[in-house]
C-alpha cells in the first residue's frame, strides 16, 4: 500500500509505504513499512521507491565526471576543489598520461591554482581519498566556456530522464554542456547571449526541479532568447 502520491515532498520519517517494494536511495525499511530518510520528493515506479533529496553535499563516488578547481599543487600532482566535503588528487601522470620524471620536469606548466579541470573519479578509498584522472573525450584543462554551479543533487533534473533536459537546452541554444556530477557546469557556445540564457535556465531548474512539466517550461524560454524575445 502507498501512503504518498508519485512526486510528492516528504519528510524523514515519514510513512511512504507498506510492503515488499524494492528500496533505492532515500529510503529505509522497519518490518513492511519503508519510510523517508530526507526531505525529498517520493518516486515511485514499477514496485521501486526512491527519495530524490532536494538539498545535499556532492559525495564523490567512482566514474563519476567532476569538474574540478585547482586549489593547491604538491611534487607529484594536484589537489582540486570538488564542490564537496571532499578534495580530489589529481597525479600527473593522470593527466598527462605518461610517465614523468619529476626531478626533470616542472608540472606547473601544466597546471595551476584556480584551473577548471573536466576529471572522471578513478578511485575512492575507504577514508573518502578521491583519485581522479582525465582519460575520457573533453577530459582536462578547459580554458573556454562559462561555469555554473548549482546544488549537486538538482544534476538528475538537469540531465533528465534519458537525457531530455540536455538535449532540450543544447539544441535550442546551440551550445555545449559538460555536466559535473558535483553540480558544477561549463557552458560553451558562440553566441553569448545564448550562454547566458542557459546559464538563467540551469538556475530555473535549480530553483524549480520539484515541479512538473520543467522541460516545457525551459524550452518555450529558450525559444524565446532565442527569437530576441524576454
């Protein structure tokens, strides 16, 4: 038995349901009742229940794509500010994907403090030590682009269920998003006008990521910006 509707805001410790649902994040059992362990909005599909959390740190987790800020350099790397509890080591050979001599080469040519770096999470040790690399396509230094950052549990809305709301805002906008799990985003595009209309839109779906019929709403704005309109 549901006691929620689907999407609808509940409470730690609130009653969601009775039952042998299969539980995903947000939620806990005691018996056959399954409860809510954030303030989140309920989703319930297929027999399954999850909380989607509406506030919340970034907590690395492996694979994950981040992007990172330059904060402090030691011999063999750097330590980057992940828009979490938790700060990331980036190795030079991770970056440059070779190996180096560090008694022979100065790494700061390559990076430095306050550069944004696109980095997947390699690894995530028992103490929370986040290993990340830049192997992947548009992985590294970017030096182009505008970043945003926004609450890192609204990234799912941003994204979309798969995939809408990306395609939504770089199709109309012409411009390209490289989203960080962590809640930071770089908006590449020509047209600045149009940078800065997504930029208001991921803002717009921060603040509205409760609501339904988002995407429509994100589209029919872009339209406008697009056709000169407000």
């Amino acid at each position: 038995m549901i006691h929620v509707q689907n999407r609808e805001l509940v409470v730690p410790g609130q009653l969601i349901a009775e039952g042998d649902y299969r539980l995903r994040e947000g939620a806990y059992r005691e018996g056959k009742q399954v409860y809510s362990s954030v303030v989140g909005l309920a989703y319930l599909h297929g027999g399954e229940i999850r909380i989607i959390p509406l506030q919340g740190p970034y907590i690395p987790s492996q694979g994950d794509l981040v992007v990172g800020v330059v904060v402090d350099s030691y011999h063999s790397g750097w330590i980057l500010d992940l828009n979490s509890p938790y700060t990331g080591n980036l190795f030079v050979s991770d970056l440059l994907h070779r190996k180096v001599d560090l008694n022979r080469e100065d790494i700061s040519k390559y990076l430095s403090i306050g550069d944004v770096v696109v980095a997947a999470v390699k690894n995530v040790d028992e103490r929370v030590r986040v290993q990340l690399e830049t192997g992947g396509p548009r992985m590294g230094k970017t030096d182009s682009g505008k970043l945003v950052e926004i609450s890192p549990v609204k990234i799912p809305r941003v994204l979309g269920r798969k995939g809408s709301m990306l395609k939504t805002l770089q199709e109309i906008s012409g411009c390209k998003l490289i989203v960080g799990q962590n809640g930071r985003i770089i908006v590449q595009g020509k047209d600045s006008q149009m940078v800065n209309a997504v930029v208001q839109a991921l803002f717009m779906i921060e603040r509205e990521a409760h609501t339904s019929g988002l995407t429509d709403r994100v589209r029919l704005r872009l339209e406008k910006n697009k056709l000169g309109g407000n």
